[in-house]
C-alpha cells in the first residue's frame, strides 16, 4: 500500500523543515561541517518520520538509517556532494551553494527514508 495523502502531507514538511534546517547548518563556511550537520538532521527526521507510518525507533536506529539514507544519495548524486564541501572553500559563493545542495539532497534522501519506511510498514 503507498502512502496516504495524510502521510505524504507530514513526511512532506518534516522532510523539508529539516532539509532548511540542514541548509542553515550549512552556511558555516567549515569543510566537512556539513557532513555532520546532515548526518544528525536526517537522524532526527528518520525519528519523526518513523511516528508517521506508525512506529518508534532508536537514536541508534535512526543514526544508521540517516548515515545509509545519506550515502545513497551521495552515491547518486556525486558531483553534488563533491561541489558542496569544495564550495566551502571559495568566499561568498561557498555560503550560497553548499546550502542549496544540501537541500536537494536531504529532500531526496529523505523522501528515499520515507518510501523505504512505507514499503516496510506494508511488508
């Protein structure tokens, strides 16, 4: 069963209020800062996503789901994640795009959590 429009409707703002959240970590001008920034956002937004289709899961549990969830993205999209920490480096224009890209790629990652959790809630 795919998600309801109920679902969909609250994945959709944990997912983003937490991809802004990510963006605003982002912002400090320190490589590899980013990385961890992402990392505890998409922990906190698998906890919350997991309350939407039902269930309860750990720090730990959300911890290794965000550092997968994150990986696969980055795995996809690897000139972004690439671009987002060596922007960093460049004055001004680091600040604009590191947060930009790591909007992009915690909405897909996180919507890739919110899928995975759905099929596994119907399984």
């Amino acid at each position: 069963m795919a998600m309801t429009d109920e679902e969909k409707s609250k994945c959709k703002k944990i997912i983003h209020s937490h991809a802004v959240a990510a963006a605003a970590g982002n912002l400090v001008p320190i490589p590899g800062l980013g990385v961890a920034v992402d990392t505890v956002t998409m922990t906190t937004m698998a906890m919350a996503l997991s309350a939407v289709f039902g269930s309860s899961i750990t720090e730990n549990v959300a911890q290794a789901m965000a550092i997968n969830a994150i990986k696969q993205t980055a795995l996809k999209q690897p000139i972004k994640s690439i671009a987002k920490e060596v922007s960093k480096f460049i004055p001004i224009l680091g600040q604009t795009v590191a947060p930009s890209i790591s909007v992009i790629m915690l909405e897909s990652a996180g919507w890739a959590l919110a899928n995975q959790m759905a099929d596994s809630r119907d399984s």
